[in-house]
C-alpha cells in the first residue's frame, strides 16, 4: 500500500490539534512546493532524521534508440537522489539484538 498525498494530509490533520480539515491539504502542498522550489534552486534539503534530497548534473553522454539502434547523444541534466539518514535506515532495519523477543525468533542462526 502507497501512503498519498491526500492520506498524509488526513494523517496530518487527526495528528495535529490546531489544523483543520480543509487546511491540512493545503498545508501539505505548501511544503512540497517549497521542497520543489528548493531543489528547482539548485539545493539540498535535508529533513532530519529521515534522509537528504540531492540535486546532481548528468553529464551528457553516448546513448542508443532501442528500437532504431540509432546513436545519438543524450542532453546534459539535472536529478534529484534520495540518500536515507541513518536513523530510518536503523528503524527499518533493526539489527536483531535490537528486535523484540517475539519478532526475533524468526531469525536463527
């Protein structure tokens, strides 16, 4: 299952006391908007504890039309990357000293 927007902003609304129902939607695409201005400008943005958004450059290079075969040379081009924080990552992957008795059981050694 995929978390939308339209359920994070419902998510955000019942999790925060002050916003009302018709502001959390809103409120959400403001921030994406300000997360795409961001890295439009050229910049990172890092949210702790969660991960860092990256804007890097591809530099042109030799590519092919799968259906011709043709050559042709693909245009210079900008990206945006994910990189994990630490802390997600240890969340979603616990070591097994980590997990709790039940949930360990399933991991012999």
């Amino acid at each position: 299952m995929t978390l939308t927007k339209a359920k994070l902003a419902e998510k955000i609304q019942k999790s925060v006391w002050d916003v009302k129902p018709s502001e959390a939607p809103r409120l959400l695409e403001r921030v994406v908007e300000i997360i795409k201005d961001t890295l439009a400008g050229g910049e990172d943005v890092l949210i702790s504890g969660f991960g860092k958004f990256e804007v890097r450059r591809k530099h042109p290079r030799q590519g092919r039309n799968p259906q011709t075969g043709d050559s042709l040379t693909l245009r210079q081009r900008q990206v945006v990357v994910f990189r994990i924080s630490s802390t997600l990552r240890r969340k979603l992957n616990p070591k097994p000293e980590e997990l709790s008795p039940p949930a360990r059981a399933w991991r012999r050694r």
